[in-house]
C-alpha cells in the first residue's frame, strides 16, 4: 500500500446514531479503516472520546432533547469536524447537512449517508402534528435536494432511496449482512433448539411489538413456545404497557444486546420475525435484521411487503404474513415449530443466498470504490487488506 494513503484523513460524522451502529462504525468505519484510510467517527452520545480498532472516537456531548440535539449538537459536531482538517467528511444524518458548505469553503470533500427517505419518513413522526406533516415533509425534500450541489457522492442504502438523487453521484451501498459475524460457537444444532423465535431491533408500535406478543400466545401451549424480543422500547411507556399484557408470559425480553449476545440469542432460536405495519417507507425498507437472520441460517416470518415476499421467494428462505393479524402470525411461527426439518433447510437456503448475495463484502467494495473516485488518481486503497 502507498504511504500517502494512510494519511488521508476520513472524518464520519453522526448526531442521533450511537457510536457503534452497525452500519456507521462496524460496517463503513471499519471498513474504511482497514483498507489504509485514517478514520475518524464524531458522535453526540456523552460516553466520551475513545479509540477503538483503530478508530478515534469523538464525543461533542449528548443532547437535551431534540431540538438541542438538532442545533447545539450540530454546532459542536461542526466546531470539531473543522478542527480534525479531514480529507473527506462523510455524514449520517439530513441534520447535519448545514456543515457541509462550511467544509466545502475549505475545499474538502463531503459524502452524505441516506439511510431513509426522509420526505416519507417525516409521516411517521409522532411528535409532528398530522395537520403540518405533508407540509414538513415537502419542506424536507426541498431542503435535502437543495444541498445536492455542495456534496460530492451520496451513499444510498437502498435502490428506493437511491431512485430519487442524481445517478452521477450516487453509489448503493446496501446493509446487507457480514457473513460470519453472527454465527456463534454457542449455537444449539438446530433439531435440539427450544420452541423460540425471535424479533431484534427497535420495538414499536409500527414494528408489530403488541401484534407478535398477541401472536405468540395464538401459538399451541403444547409447543412451549417462546417469544425473544432484544432491542429498547420506543416510548419507552410502551414497554410498561405490553408487560401489562395477559399475553407476555411467553416473552423473554434481553434489552439492548452487544453483537456477541446477538448471535448467542439467535443460536438458539428457531426462526426470525421482520413484522413492520404496511407504511409506505417501511413497505420499500431493506432492514438490517431481514439479512442477520438469513446469514445465521434462520427462517424468516416476515411482512407480506411486494420487496420482501421477492425475497423470499426468490431464496425460499420463509414465510410471509400480514403483520397486522396476529392469527396469521401465530400460524407462521406454528408450521416452522412443527417443520423442523423445513423449516431448518429454509434457514440454509438464507444462509447460501448470504455467502453468494446478500453480504457486505460486495457492498464494502462498492463503498471503496467510491472513495478511490472521489479523492481522485493515486489515491486507490488496498481493497483487500480490510477482509484480512
């Protein structure tokens, strides 16, 4: 590897993620990181500065709410960007698009991370009132399009969102799973597991929590059967209110989890639920979780959305329900307790559609790529050190 490409300098900015987000720091800091760059990731989460594998971690401070966090954070997260005289900035979140004109003054280079469709995810604010979020949303377009001409690349999760920015300066980089990263020496042999399935990530309303407690309780006693729901609540009222639920003998909630406990968990389950309400933004989503699942070998019981049915069907890899009945739910969860054999071999399908498809190291390359272009000739990275 050159020299001169261990000393540029990549800045990762975020305000509302946590510092070890998947995909920001496990995935794309990692990532960059490993192919040579000098990394930096600006968090607003209070846990302080801290290195780790390599990455300096900053902390400007947490917020008192969301207003601060969109205006006092952001001055902060501005304040140390400038002072860290990074080659190339690379943001993850739309409030944090005012900086980049100030770091483009200072002829840097600026990459903005598009992990939603933020005119469509304004309609699913609750603290928006439904009277002023059509005009919200549309003024968010604007805003988010408006700064197009101040950014060198943007990086798109997915082909929805990709659809609606300029083709000359996007790149897809899609969340898809690391191979091997949840496969866990702790695994139980699938035909020893207990009757469980499982449900990762942030736990709402419009993600199914009360609709799988009601299904897991649909499901036949004679099977034991089991809910796993890891992940926090959000309100975190909601959580007071589904323990109050006839239904939640059956749950077995773990909290936030680390990535290690993630697999454990995952290595005893028989199956994995993806169950979001029919919302146009969550209908065109490519969660995370959907392509853990697979990679781990699970079957997936997923929301009968025209995108994930796709892929299901295509890897007949698991079910599909109608995530507002959870009688159909209930049934999903019955045929895979009652099919181990199925049921395990779906589970396989998923993990081979990982290991052939569905897995980061084809977007990493995709993302390395898109760094070589955009610092221009003589700056190409090993691309293969990162994987080693």
């Amino acid at each position: 590897m050159q020299d001169n490409i261990k000393k540029k300098k990549v800045v990762v900015m975020t305000s509302a993620h946590p510092r070890y987000d998947n995909r920001i720091f496990t995935k794309e800091c990692m990532t960059i990181s490993g192919a040579g760059y000098d990394v930096s990731l600006i968090v607003a989460d209070g846990e302080g500065d801290d290195i780790k594998d390599n990455i300096r971690i900053y902390d400007v401070g947490s917020s008192d709410g969301r207003r601060s966090r969109m205006t006092l954070s952001v001055l902060r997260i501005c304040r140390k960007a400038v002072s860290l005289d990074g080659d190339i900035y690379h943001i993850h979140d739309p409030e944090l698009l005012p900086i980049i004109p100030l770091l483009k003054l200072r002829r840097k280079k600026a990459i903005y991370d598009v992990h939603e469709d933020l005119p469509q995810q304004i309609f699913l604010k609750d603290w928006i009132p439904s009277y002023l979020k059509k005009i919200v949303s549309f003024v968010a377009d604007i805003f988010e399009k408006s700064s197009l001409r101040f950014l060198d690349g943007i990086v798109c999760v997915t082909p929805v969102i990709a659809s609606r920015f300029p083709f000359w300066k996007i790149v897809l980089v899609q969340n898809f799973a690391i191979k091997d990263e949840l496969i866990s020496f702790h695994s139980t042999p699938y035909e020893r597991r207990t009757n469980s399935v499982t449900f990762l990530g942030g736990l709402t309303r419009i993600r199914c929590a009360a609709e799988m407690i009601d299904a897991i309780n649909l499901v036949p006693s004679h099977l034991n059967p089991i809910l796993q729901i890891a992940g926090e609540f959000k309100p975190s009222s909601l959580e007071s209110e589904l323990r109050t639920n006839k239904n939640w003998k059956r749950v077995r909630y773990y909290g936030w989890l680390s990535r290690v406990n993630v697999a454990k968990v995952l290595g005893k389950s028989r199956a994995g639920l993806v169950l979001f309400y029919p919302l146009p933004n969550q209908m065109k989503a490519q969660p995370n979780k959907f392509f853990e699942y697979m990679s781990a070998g699970l079957p997936i019981i997923a929301s009968n959305f025209p995108l994930w049915r796709k892929i299901i069907d295509d890897t007949r890899c698991g079910l599909v329900v109608d995530p507002l009945k959870p009688r159909e739910i209930a049934e999903a969860i019955q045929w895979i307790l009652e099919h181990p054999k199925e049921a395990k071999e779906m589970g396989e399908r998923g993990r081979k559609a990982v290991l052939e498809y569905y897995n980061w190291d084809r977007e990493a390359e995709k993302l390395l790529k898109f760094y070589d272009r955009l610092l221009g000739p003589g700056t190409e990275c090993n691309h293969t050190q990162w994987l080693t």
